[in-house]
C-alpha cells in the first residue's frame, strides 16, 4: 500500500515536472507576469515529492519488507534512529533525498525571488525543472526506491554497521543541501545570462544561495571527516581520498565563488568568471554523484554499484554541460570589463580565485587521473597524499598572504600603499616562531615547516582584524576560523605521534616513550551486536592513561567495526583504536596522540557560523 | 611598432602561458613519482624487472590458514589461485582483514615472493570487493 502511495505520486510529480517546464517556458517567450498557477504546481509537486520521501521513510521505520530498498538496507532489530537515517543511507533512498531538496529549493527560490525580473524568474524554474525532471527520470529508470519483492521476506539484510553512526546519519542529508544548493546557482546563472540579467540585484541574490550551499557543504564535509577519524579508525581527519576529494572540489569552486560575487556585487567586474564559476560549482556536484555512485572509483568508500546508473548520470552530465556551453558562448556578450590590474580589493580576490583554481585542477587531475589512465592503459594505479601535498603546500604560501593582506585593501584602488609597522613585526614574529618550532621539535615533515610562517602570519592577522570595524563580521570570522583551520593541520601533521603493537590479554610491551598493557577484555550483548570493551592503559613519563575502545560484532549483515576510544582536550586528543583477528588471541592495538584536533573542528564551525552571520545580513 | 597596451598585453599573455606550461609539468613529474601501481600476484611473477624504491598495491585473496600473528608484524599470504605471495606487515589491521576475504596490501617488493606493507587497505561492507580484486579474480 504505502509503496504504491509512494511510486504514483512520483509519477505524478513527473507529469507536474513536465507541464512546469512548458508552462514556464511559455510565460518566458510571452514575457507575461507569472501567475499564481505556477506557484500553485511548483508547491503540489514539492508536496508530492514530500509524501513519496515520507512513505519510504515510514516503510524504513515499520520494517516493511516487501519493499526491495528495505530489504537490503534494514533490519527490524536496528535501533529506530538508524532505521530512520537508512532512508538515506542507500543509493535509492538519498537520490529520493536529492530530489526532495531540488524541489524544496525551487519553491523557496519561487516564493523568495518576488522582486527580481519576471522573464529571469521563469526561466530559472525552467532550468531547475529540467534538473528536476533528469532527477525523476535517473530515479524511475535504474534506482526506483519502491520496488516490491515478492513473496514479503521475513526479515532484512541490514544495514552496514559501518554507517551506523550519529554523524553519518546526518551527513549525506546536509552535504546533499550544499549539492542541491548549486542546482539554483547554475539555473539561476543561466537564466540571468539569456535575460541578459547579469547584474547587482542578480549577484546579491545569488549570493544568498552561494552562502548556504557554501555552510551546508563546509558542515557536511566536516561531519564525513569526523566520521572518518573516529569510524574507520585510521586517525586523521582528511586521506586524500577520491570520495573527500568529489566534495572537496564543489567546496573550493564555491569558495571562489562567493568572493566574487561580493566583487560583482559592489563593483559590477568579474560577470564572466562569475558565470562560469557557478556553472562549474553544480557540474563539480553532478560529477562528484556520478563517480560516487557509478563505482568508477577506486575509493575505500566505494559502495558495491551498479554500472548502468553511472551512464545514466553521465549521458544527464554531459545534457547540462552542452546546455550550459551552447547558452554560454550564445549570450556572452558582456561589455569589456576594467581588467587593468591595479593594487586592490578585487586583484587580491582574482589572484586567490586563480590559487583556488589551481588547488582545483591538482585535486581534480589527481582524482580522475587514474581513472584515464586505467580506460586507455589499462593499467591501475592510484595517487597517494604526497602527489597532493607537493602541488598544494608551496602555492598556498602566496595564497596564505594575500588572505592575509587582502581584506584590508580598498575597492577600485588603494589609493596610499601604507606598510604598517605592526604588520612587519608580525611578518618576523612569524618566522621566528617557525624558526623555534623547527629548531625545538624533530620534526619529521621538513617540507610542511615551509607554511609555518605564513599560516601563522594570517593567524596573528585576522586575530587583529578581529576588532577592526570596517570590516564585515561574516568575512573576519571566517577568515579567522580558516586561519586557525590551517595552523592547526600544520600542527596535527607534525607532531602526531603513534605506535601500534599486537597483545595477548595481560601482555604489556614498551614502545618508543609509551608503554602500553592490555589489561582485560569484558564481553557484552547489546541489541543488535555484540560489544567487546578492551582496557588498556598507556604510560609516558609515570602518568598513566586508561582506554576503553571497544569492537562491536554484528550479526546482520555479519560485520565487524572497530569504536575507538578518543580522549580529547583543547590541546591534544589521545585515542586506541583495537582490531581483531579471527582465531587468534591477539589484539592489534593502536594509541595515536593527535594534537589540535578539536580545533580544526571548531575552525570548521568558525568558518560556517561566518557564513551565517553573513547570510542574516544579506536577508535583512 | 606596438603600442604600449599591445605590449603589456602580449606580455601578460606569454607570463601566463609561461605559468600554465610550468603548473602542466610540475603536475605531471608529481604525478609520476606519486603513483602506485596495482598488480596481482601473477603479474609480479611476469614482470621484467622490479623496481624496489616502488610502491606497489598487491591484490587478491589472503590464503587460508597462512595468518601468522606476533606481537610486532602480522604475516599472511595472497593468493590469486594462480600465483601466491608473501607479506609481512606492521601496523593497523583492518576489521575485514578475513582468511578468504579480498585484500589490497600496499608496499615495497623485496623480491618476487615478498613484500613488505605499509598499508592494509579497509573496505566499506563485507560484500564489497575492490574492482581490482574482482578482475584478478576473475581472471583466474
């Protein structure tokens, strides 16, 4: 019953998707006032959608199986939150997600973009709707979440116990608002280029949405990153993983993004770039779905995929991409823009949007290199951290400064080229201090000391820029949080230290300056798995330290996930992580200290709430 | 013979192709001195010669019955039911680390029967099997 509710009112809203896109089509080429009819279709097709998401999501609650995505995914024993986040934690249900939050935005875009040219308006519905339409169509032809099975089998497969966690739970929902989010940039950018509507009241409205897809995306990667370091156990916080890097991409195209329509914005400059920027940002996201779910990569988060939806996506991909380009070099015709460069607000922007740029094609060369390479060669490789870490690390020394420097400079030029004392201290300042930090600490990672400086330098910065007045709170806090974000991975990545040995129960063993004892292990049932809590302590210089990291033994689907146990201060977060061998008494034990930790969680949050504030501003 | 505003401009333009040729070829010499190529244990048996400053990423099944545990390493073998090797490894274990479940070891080769890992490579669920495994497998 709930899932016949569920696929037909789907189809419906597939109907409702196509008379969207002719009747908006229609009030475009007549240049006639929208009427109240499209607002009226736009929110019955949103609500639609709603019912379809709700009758899965109360399918996933009840336990219904004689829903196929049900039965793979869930178990009547699982605890109701991860029922819940199972709607979600599939391939069918989260592009179900997807399409509920494209609508969402598309309503919300109708009824907020009152004030703005009516041609702009439907058009953009237009384009949103062809999204929307690609979306409905990619779901009902490879990935249709209603199917039956039959006869009802008793109980489900379960979900991966890997992904049952708090912050994954809540992790593709939010990463996916900051993906969607960019469905109404590209729409809205392609729109405003055919209406010839590339203008102020554009770029601040624009900005709106490039705000919340930039929190959204920014708090989703930083809650996969968290996921990362306490699920899969592996002590760090980002691995350069193809899967991090598909959303790291969009978050950087973003960035950009986002400054220049400040520029575009107060100074009318950069309409091109700005076009294509926020072209790119929603290709990035579209591309990033693709190789996720296709199962093109080789990712240790690859789910087991199914070719055929990965062509679907492309075929959809490459639809935009010609659109986007046909209209583009159709209707780029934008008066010759002031490109002379001068010392200003703008420059410091445009040569940072290059460094972003950069950044961008290192990660995107290193992502899907490999994948080129394996369809001509044949050959399979991967590309590791250090390919990224060498490209990256000594171009974000000029970018560090520029951030630094920029936010200070005038509009249009700055006029007196004032140095200011204090920033010279500072720029020693800096250098002394990373002079003393390599001096003091053996350090292993020679070439990150080179950032030292620079991080620091924009650290000491935007602390001062703190309590200037002139400057936009959103814009300080962000820069802030950023700053204290990059000293802090510097930090982390050099003074993380780790052993890892394996024990039998009452063993201890001394490694370096730790001695670690494996105390006892209690063995425990708990609803759906079994817990096994191991006590370990660690001692360095007679202070003793106690962990109780734990193993948890699913049965449905027959798994086994690592907790570890995290101490975590300010300063320094300590953690043992334990791993089991099957028919062995061994336990593989792990103690990693990790400093600044926190902090580069709070920098990320730093860095959201900045958007925030700036997002409030811009809807007063 | 140019006006200055020509000039500059053909200037910018050389700096930036300048910039672009220098970014292409400094990503290209990272790329290659940064890449791991994945082999099965057959194709290491057929390679002509061996680089030892390499990584590689051996893949395939763990043999059963050949996990040998002490304190320091882990040893195991992997088997594409062709070619088998051996491998000493130093460090965290993944979950799925499974006698007759697929691995990915990543390391230097000591010689052809031996690699030293630095790295067990951990996967998402238990069905899961990484396309590189799958394809050793199946050729077999």
């Amino acid at each position: 019953m709930l899932n016949l509710i569920g696929n037909y009112s789907l189809v419906l809203a597939l109907t409702i998707s196509i008379i969207i896109i002719f009747l908006s089509f229609k009030t475009f080429k007549s240049k006639e006032n929208i009427t109240f009819n499209i607002f009226f279709i736009i929110s019955s097709q949103f609500f639609l959608i709603c019912i379809s998401f709700l009758t899965l999501l109360l399918a996933f609650v009840y336990s219904d199986f004689s829903n196929l995505a049900v039965y793979f995914n869930s178990h009547s024993s699982k605890p109701l939150f991860y029922k819940i986040s199972g709607t979600w934690g599939n391939h069918e249900g989260s592009l179900l997600l997807w399409l509920l939050v494209l609508s969402l935005f598309n309503l919300i875009f109708y009824i907020k973009s009152k004030k703005l040219l009516n041609a702009f308006r439907s058009l953009t519905i237009f384009f949103q709707q062809i999204i929307i339409l690609g979306f409905l169509l990619f779901i009902f032809f490879t990935s249709n979440p209603f199917q039956l099975v039959i006869p009802t089998p008793i109980e489900g497969l379960g979900l991966n116990p890997i992904l049952q966690d708090p912050a994954l739970a809540i992790h593709p929902p939010i990463l996916y608002l900051g993906y969607v989010g960019s469905s109404i940039i590209f729409s809205s950018s392609l729109s405003a280029l055919v209406c010839n509507y590339v203008n102020k009241e554009w770029a601040s409205d624009i900005k709106k949405w490039t705000l919340i897809s930039w929190i959204f995306l920014t708090v989703g990667i930083m809650l996969g990153s968290i996921w990362a370091y306490y699920e899969l156990g592996w002590g760090g916080f980002w691995f350069w993983d193809p899967v991090e890097n598909v959303s790291l991409m969009p978050w950087l195209c973003l960035t950009a993004l986002l400054h220049c329509t400040s520029v575009l914005k107060k100074r009318l400059n950069l309409k091109s770039w700005t076009i294509i920027l926020a072209i790119s940002t929603f290709i990035l996201s579209m591309s990033g779905t693709f190789l996720v779910r296709s199962g093109i990569l080789n990712s240790v988060h690859t789910f087991a995929n199914d070719p055929e939806r990965g062509l679907f996506i492309l075929i959809f991909l490459t639809f935009l991409i010609l659109i986007s380009l046909i209209i583009y070099f159709k209707h780029n015709n934008f008066n010759q823009e002031n490109k002379s460069f001068i010392f200003s607000k703008e420059s410091a922007i445009v040569i940072n949007n290059w460094f972003m740029m950069y950044f961008l094609s290192v990660v995107l060369i290193g992502t899907v290199y490999p994948i080129f390479l394996e369809a001509i060669t044949n050959e399979k490789i991967s590309v590791g951290p250090p390919y990224f870490n060498q490209l990256i690390i000594p171009f974000l020394i000029p970018f560090l400064i520029i951030m630094a420097l920029g936010p200070k400079l005038e509009w249009i030029k700055n006029k007196k080229v004032r140095v200011k004392l204090t920033k010279i201290i500072l720029f020693v300042l800096s250098i002394f201090i990373s002079y003393l930090i390599v001096r003091h600490f053996s350090t292993k990672v020679l070439y990150l000391t080179i950032l030292i400086s620079p991080s620091l330098y924009l650290f000491f910065i935007s602390v001062i820029d703190l309590n200037d007045e002139k400057l936009k709170l959103s814009q300080k806090l962000s820069h802030f949080g950023f700053s204290i974000l990059i000293v802090s991975i510097i930090l982390n990545s050099l003074f993380s230290e780790e052993v890892s040995v394996n024990l039998k129960k009452g063993e201890e063993r001394q490694l370096s300056n730790y001695l670690l004892k494996f105390k006892n292990i209690t063995k425990t049932e708990i609803d759906n798995f079994t817990s096994l809590k191991a006590e370990i302590h660690v001692i360095q210089n007679n202070k003793e330290l106690k962990f109780y990291p734990e193993l948890r033994l699913y049965k449905v689907p027959e798994t086994i996930t690592s907790e570890a146990d995290i101490k975590t201060n300010l300063f320094n977060d300590n953690l043992v992580v334990v791993n089991y061998l099957k028919d062995t008494d061994y336990l593989n034990i792990r103690y990693q200290k990790k400093p600044f930790m926190l902090l580069i969680w709070i920098s990320a949050i730093l860095l959201a709430i900045g958007g925030m504030i700036g997002l409030r501003k811009d809807f007063k | 013979m140019y006006g200055k505003k020509v000039k500059l401009r053909i200037l910018f333009l050389s700096l930036i192709l300048a910039v672009l040729i220098l970014t292409v070829f400094l990503v290209l010499k990272s790329l290659e001195e940064n890449v791991v190529y994945f082999i099965s244990p057959s194709e290491i048996k057929e390679l002509g010669e061996i680089d030892y400053n390499k990584k590689y990423r051996v893949g395939g099944m763990v043999k059963k019955n050949s996990v040998n545990m002490s304190a320091d390493y882990v040893k195991f073998i992997i088997t594409d039911f062709k070619s088998e090797i051996s491998v000493k490894y130093s460090g965290v274990i993944p979950n799925l680390f499974i006698e007759e479940k697929g691995v990915v070891a990543e390391g230097f080769l000591k010689d052809r029967n031996f690699l030293e890992a630095s790295k067990i490579l951990a996967k998402h669920d238990e069905n899961y099997m990484p396309p590189e495994v799958k394809e050793a497998l199946k050729e077999k």
